[in-house]
C-alpha cells in the first residue's frame, strides 16, 4: 500500500490511521455492496452507547457483543462480513496492529447513520469491551458537513478527520473520541472492532 509507513507511524503516535479511498484496499464495487447493505438493513434509534456515552444517532446492527459476538440480521450480514473477511483487510488491519492475522476477531460490526443535528458522544472502546483493540471506520456515505471524527490525546489536544466517500479510519480504542455534530445532510459509516480474544465479553458489571 502506498504511504503506509505514514499511516502506521500514525496510528502509532496519533492513536489513528486515515486511509483515503484511492489508496484503500476495497474496490469501488465493494464500497458501493458495503453501502447498499448498510443503508437497507433494519435500525434502531440510539441514545445511549455501548459504552454508556450520550448519543443521538439511527444504528444497524449486523454482529453485537453484549455477551458473546453473536452475528444478526443474516440476510444482511452474511455478504457484508463476507467483504470483511478479505485476507487484504486482515493482512492491513494485522500489519497496523503487530499482530498475527490468525489472532484478528471481528467482535462488534454495525451501521451509523448521523443526521443534521445529530451525534457520537464522547467514550473510549474499551469500557464497551476491555478486549477492543481497534475500531475501524469505512465511511458509505457521501454528502454531509460536521460530523468529523475527533480523536482526543493524553494532554487534552485533539485531531480532527473528516472522512471521505470510500476512506477507512483505524482507531486505537485506547483513545477518547467522539463524532461531532452533524450540521448537513446525512453521515453513514460501517464500524467494526477488532479484538485477539473471542470469548465472552470480559467488560465488567
């Protein structure tokens, strides 16, 4: 991939890697797969996040982890994981992390749909699940303003990223972050956590 030592120095430094569309590994056929799926599958409105942060957003779900990973709504997620089961996506997402492509587990995948006015709430991954070690972020959506994801530092200082039709943002859950409020039109992004562990949810009662 090109520039990839930029983008793994800085996940490394920046707890983010934002990887445009034209140097993605996902075709254009698969992003549009990715996005007719997402916008067709049954949602929820969502006030409250997985990890207990404030949120006003249209949710759907194709694998939860309330307890254990358990995959949802078949009819839909059968072909959507079947993309992100690419060996290119584990070998990326692998080769970003360190670690062995064999120990790469998808516990959480779903669809957010932010529209005008609406919003992510400030929260860390890892209260949702302590074994999430990155959140990756494919954006399907096209025409929209606001709506930047914000990565928060250790001194309070933050990095904002505005993503791109077909771009995909790979998150340390480590790293506060929030999606800021949404001023145009609607934001659509495929999100799924990754994990080397696959057992029982281990976050804490």
């Amino acid at each position: 991939m090109e520039n990839f030592s930029a983008h793994k120095k800085n996940y490394l430094e920046k707890g983010t890697a934002y990887i445009k569309f034209e140097e993605n590994i996902f075709t254009e056929k698969e992003i549009l797969q990715l996005q007719r799926i997402c916008f067709a599958v049954p949602k929820e409105h969502v006030e409250i996040g997985d990890a207990g942060e404030s949120n006003y957003l249209k949710v759907g779900r194709f694998m939860t982890d309330t307890e254990n990973p358990m995959v949802v709504n078949e009819g839909f997620s059968t072909s959507l994981i079947q993309i992100l089961n690419k060996n290119t996506v584990k070998d990326l997402i692998s080769k970003i992390l360190d670690i062995n492509e064999n120990d790469i587990f998808y516990r959480r995948i779903q669809f957010n749909e932010i529209f005008e006015n609406c919003f992510v709430g400030l929260h860390l991954d890892t209260d949702s699940n302590p074994d999430y070690l990155a959140a990756c972020v494919i954006q399907v959506g096209k025409k929209f303003e606001g709506g930047m994801y914000r990565v928060y530092q250790k001194d309070k200082s933050y990095f904002d990223y505005k993503p791109d039709y077909g771009s995909l943002i790979i998150s340390d859950c480590r790293y506060p972050h929030e999606v800021t409020r949404v001023s145009k039109g609607v934001r659509g992004s495929l999100v799924f956590f990754i994990s080397k562990f696959k057992g029982k949810n281990r976050r804490k009662a």
